[in-house]
C-alpha cells in the first residue's frame, strides 16, 4: 500500500540522516522518530490476498449509481416507492438494503451487474415508522414500503418539494391579478428558449405602445 511504502521512505532517510548527525540534540530527536515510525511501520494492518481485494471489488461491484428515477403511489398505511432495476430478483436477498430513519430512507443495490446503485431520501414530508417500514423485491422492480406514522394524505414526497410547490403557488397566487401574470411571463422568459423570448418581449412593446396610447389602462 502506498502509506507504508512512504512510511518505509520515511524511515531510511531518517536512518541515513543518523550516520551524517553529530550534535546530540539531533540524534536525541532523529532517534524518537526513527522509533516512532518503526512502530507505526509494525501496526500497519497486513496487505490483503489478492484473492480477496478481487472478491472484495466484486462484492462492492465496478463503481456507484446514483437512482434518480422513481414512481410513488400511497395508500391510507403507506407511502410506496417504485425503483426499476433490471434483474434485481436474481439478486442475493441481503445485497438489496434499505435504511430507514423517522424522516428519510437510503437504498443500496450491490453489485447489480457489476454495479451498485443507490438512492436517498431526506426530509421526508411527514414522519415514518422505522419498524413498520420494509421493501420487497420483485420482478425487475424494488419497492420500497414507508410506512406513515399518522393516516393522512401526502400532497408529495419531501418537504423540499412541497416548499417550492408553495412558493410556485405563492408567485402566481397574488391579490393583484396584474402582478400574478407579472411573475408568470417573468418565469416563461427565464425558462423559454429564444423563441420563447422574442414572443414576449414583442408582446411586452406591443402593451407599452397601447397603454401610452391610452388603448390599454391596466398596467400588465
């Protein structure tokens, strides 16, 4: 391993240093480190077989992938989350995990044609129970069983999306109606392709030209 070939290094240039240093101050601290690097050197935990590290990159898969695509569904006990995987069921059971806490889940998926995948859910909307939550594994699919703490109506996953949820709600959702299509044509310019941009910005000069005609007196 690289940390104890450099600590091997370590050790024959303090060695070396030893036979050129003459003042005993330098000795007296040259020979504290050469002790304390033999030591470290000793409690380095063995290499690994090369059977095992092989094993080992098997058992964890090539590399990670993070799962981004989902369905969700509930009943009045349940939310109920849809993972697709292909050939999930020929997993080991044990290499299908999830972790639940109150208020989030973690899956990992090891070493599913030569892959892991993993997916986390934070912040869920509504507290979880821990004990009465569990997945199953079907055809090509996992599904992930939370289980609510209380019998009611999710309106959505995360407390992150009920927030932007609201604050949608909240840009359109004005007393004054003119100010509401304000922030409607401000988010379709942001998000509109140039196309989308010229459209507006022609209607926003048509609008101006009639309102100092006098054509138009509410101001949009």
């Amino acid at each position: 391993p690289l940390f104890l070939h450099q600590l091997l290094k370590d050790l024959e240039e303090v060695k070396e240093l030893l036979t050129k240093a003459t003042r005993k101050r330098l000795r007296d601290v040259l020979m504290t480190e050469k002790h304390k690097l033999e030591l470290e050197i000793k409690n380095q935990p063995p290499p690994k077989p090369k059977d095992a590290v092989e094993e080992e990159k098997v058992l964890l898969g090539g590399y990670t992938v993070k799962i981004n695509n989902y369905g969700w569904d509930q009943s009045d006990k349940f939310i109920k989350i849809y993972i697709s995987l292909n050939g999930v069921q020929k997993l080991p059971a044990e290499n299908v995990q999830v972790n639940f806490t109150e208020r989030s889940f973690d899956l990992l998926v090891k070493n599913l044609n030569g892959k892991n995948y993993t997916m986390t859910f934070n912040n869920l909307l509504k507290p979880i129970s821990v004990e009465g939550s569990s997945r199953k594994i079907k055809t090509d699919m996992v599904l992930v069983m939370c289980r609510k703490k209380r019998e009611e109506k999710w309106e959505c996953l995360t407390q992150v999306e009920k927030e932007s949820k609201e604050k949608e709600k909240a840009a359109y959702d004005t007393s004054d109606p003119s100010e509401g299509l304000m922030n409607l044509l401000k988010k379709m310019y942001a998000e509109g392709d140039d196309e989308m941009k010229r459209t507006i910005n022609k209607a926003w000069v048509e609008s101006r030209e009639k309102q100092s005609t006098g054509d138009m007196p509410m101001d949009i």
